[in-house]
C-alpha cells in the first residue's frame, strides 16, 4: 500500500507509487536541472498516429502525464490513407483478442472526441461456390450471429440491385465498425490535447532516448518511459531493430470515388480477394481452394496483391483499393494499370460502367512476415510500438493495454 498522501496509479498490471512514476528505470527528473515542467512527463509518446494516440490514451486511463510528439505539424500517415475500417470480425486469435479490445475503446472515444463512428458491421460478398463455402465455414466457427449468412437478395438490397449479376449470397460480420480516417485520428490528438497532463510538440522529430532524457529537434524532454509508434519508419530510427525484425514498406494504390447513382452503403464492403488476406477467412479449411481458384480465374488481382474492398465517407464518397507492394524502399509512383484494374473490380462489382475517381493516393504501412505487431525495446527505456501488417486502425487501442501490460 503506498504511503499516505501519495497518488497510486496503474502501469498495465501494476499499481505503483506515484514516485516510483519518475524513477522507473533509473530515471530521476532531478538529474536534469533547470527541466521545463512542460517538457517533463510520465510517457512521452513518439509518433501521432493511430497507434501513438492509442498509447496516449492508455497513459491517460492510468492517471500518467504523456508528451505527444510528432515530425509533421498533424497526422499525414498511414493513419488517415486507410478505408476507416475496423476489421473486427476477419481476425482470429490474439489479432481478435486486440481487435475486440479496441473495438469497444473506438465507440467510447467517438463518443467522447465527437467523430464520426458507426457500428456497422462489414458485408463479405460471395461470387463463387468456393466464396461461399469460406463464408460458410466461418460462420459455424463463430458464436451465433456474428458471421450471419446472407442470400443473394439481401447482398443485393445492402449493394444495390445494379450490382454483380455474379452475387449468389454472402455474411455479415457483426462486430466491424466504420470511422472518417481523416476525420477520427484529428479528432483523438484535439481530444487528447484538452485532456490535463497532455503536451504536444508538433513538427519535432526524435533524436533518441537514454536514461530518461529524449533527444529531439527541439531539444531535450524528460520521460520515465518513451513508447516509439513511428510505423514503417521504424528503420529510419533503429535500423538494426527493424532488420532483426523484418520490418519492411508495404505500399497500396487507393481512391476516392464519387458514388454511382447515389449509392448509399451501411457496411464496409469485402470480396473474395478479401478472404485471402484477413486470417479469420485464410485459416479455413476451404481457404485453399479459393486460393487456387482467384489464381486461375483472377489472376491480374492476385498479381498486384489486391483487397478488393470499400468503405463509404458521411460525405457519400467512396473509399477503394487496394493493391500490395512490399519492399524496404517504396517507389513513390503509381502505376496506372495497377489503377485501372482496381477501379474495374469495384465498378463491376457495384455494377457501373465506369467510376469518378476524386483522389488517388499511396498509402504505406509497416510489414513484417515474423509478427502482426511488434512491441519491444530497441533500447533501454524506449518500447517500440507498430502494427506489423495493415491491421492498424482495428487494433492500436487494444495493442496499447497490451504494451502497457509489459511494463509490468
């Protein structure tokens, strides 16, 4: 039991003296004199992303001072180029376990930060016998009504009647939910910031950690901890890590799309080539066969890596993608063939000639083929913090609590 008068707080697990908070590690705020009280903290947070908000969330859950500090003046990464879909319901195993975390911390902080949030579930379309059978299988592995099979009419009635003469039926999957990318990450750093004990230092890039004090481009913070969530940047700042690691770039093309016809869509929408890519679907029994199947009759989608999916905006507009590329260095230019032959997919799918395409951007993110996420110390003191596939937006609030739970 802490001493009178002293304030207890929880490290993951743990609850320790408020004290024991500044010397963690051997780290003593007395050791730097003259330190700003507004460049002293419990946490300093590196990275304002999706998963560097999420750790700050949690400092913040455990009553923890957290600096938030960032290389951009606001968040440009991979955290608002994704579709805003969490996706739930696809992941199996720990993956799940996180997601299911992260799910219910999504709805408190939309409603708390005030962002777009909606429970909408995701609709996985079947076009063939063995679509279908993947559906199925997963459907009997799961409680009751949370992969809920659907006929072709009610696809139809969610995707509109103009769709995919080839839709034969699909599932629901019920615990997926939508958010604005660009909108919820803005939202989280401008809730945050209001919160007390919450700094950010925009525009200030890290230098590095050691015995508490963190070096950056605008000098030095003090920090019992410092939790490094700087994704596929991660070699940049600890290349020998990221090496040992496997951490590599995949780069993805995606749109912005105006809807046809003023299609208005409740669900995230996912395709067969979906069903390859997220575990839940790739670890059936029947997986192989789909596989082999996409091969021989899709060959151009499996090609280029492609997730043949979409996502709605509350503006109405359609985000779509997307394709995969994996190497250490990304090049920066989109080829358009890889374009065209996303954009024929979704336009066939939601039969439509063609579609307006508003926006079209790269979206990059940490891969690695060891680990989904990765969360260990490159250094003393400083934990890193990154999604390891392209799950980030569907597990950073859950990874968080498990990152946390390690210093215990």
């Amino acid at each position: 039991m802490a001493a009178p008068g002293i304030r207890t707080v929880n490290i993951g697990r743990r609850v320790v003296d408020r004290r024991a908070i500044g010397l963690l590690h051997g780290v003593s705020r007395a050791r730097v004199p003259g330190m700003s009280s507004t460049r002293t903290s419990d946490i300093l947070v590196v990275g304002a992303g999706i998963a560097g908000l999420s750790h700050a969330i949690a400092a913040v859950e455990r009553g923890l001072s957290v600096t938030v500090i960032d290389r951009d003046s606001r968040a440009v990464g991979a955290s608002v180029r994704n579709f805003g879909h969490a996706c739930v319901t696809a992941q199996s195993g720990e993956l799940l376990e996180l997601a299911l975390v992260a799910r219910e911390k999504w709805l408190e902080y939309g409603s708390r930060a005030g962002f777009f949030h909606v429970e909408s579930g995701a609709l996985a379309i079947a076009r063939t016998s063995a679509e279908s059978a993947v559906l199925e299988e997963l459907s009997a592995s799961r409680e009751s009504g949370q992969v809920r099979l659907l006929t072709e009419g009610e696809v139809r009635a969610l995707l509109g009647e103009a769709s995919d003469p080839a839709i034969r039926g699909g599932a629901m999957l019920r615990d997926d939910l939508r958010v604005d990318p660009r909108e919820a990450v803005a939202a989280l750093a401008a809730w945050l910031a209001a919160q007390p004990g919450v700094a950010f230092s925009w525009r200030t890039s890290f230098l590095g950690a050691a015995g508490g004090v963190v070096r950056t481009s605008r000098g030095d913070f003090l920090a019992a901890r410092t939790i490094v969530c700087v994704g596929h940047d991660l070699d940049l700042l600890y290349p020998e890590f990221a090496d040992e690691n496997q951490v590599e770039r995949c780069g993805l093309q995606m749109a912005r799309v105006a809807a046809p016809d003023g299609l208005r869509l409740g669900p995230a929408v996912l395709t067969g080539t979906s069903m390859l890519r997220y575990p839940a679907f790739a670890q059936t029994d029947v997986a192989a066969a789909l596989r082999a199947e996409m091969a021989a009759r899709h060959p151009e989608l499996v090609g280029i890596g492609a997730n043949v999916m979409l996502t709605q905006r509350p503006d109405g507009t359609l985000i779509v993608g997307d394709s995969h590329r994996y190497a250490l260095t990304q090049d920066p230019f989109l080829a358009e063939p890889i374009a065209d032959t996303l954009l024929d997919a979704v336009a066939t799918l939601l039969g439509t000639p063609r579609l307006q395409v508003l926006e079209r951007w790269q979206g990059v993110y940490a891969s690695s083929p060891q680990q989904s996420f990765l969360v260990a110390e490159p250094e003393p003191g400083a934990t890193a913090a990154i999604v390891t596939s392209g799950v980030g937006m569907t597990i950073s609030l859950g990874l968080a609590e498990r990152t946390f739970a390690t210093f215990s």
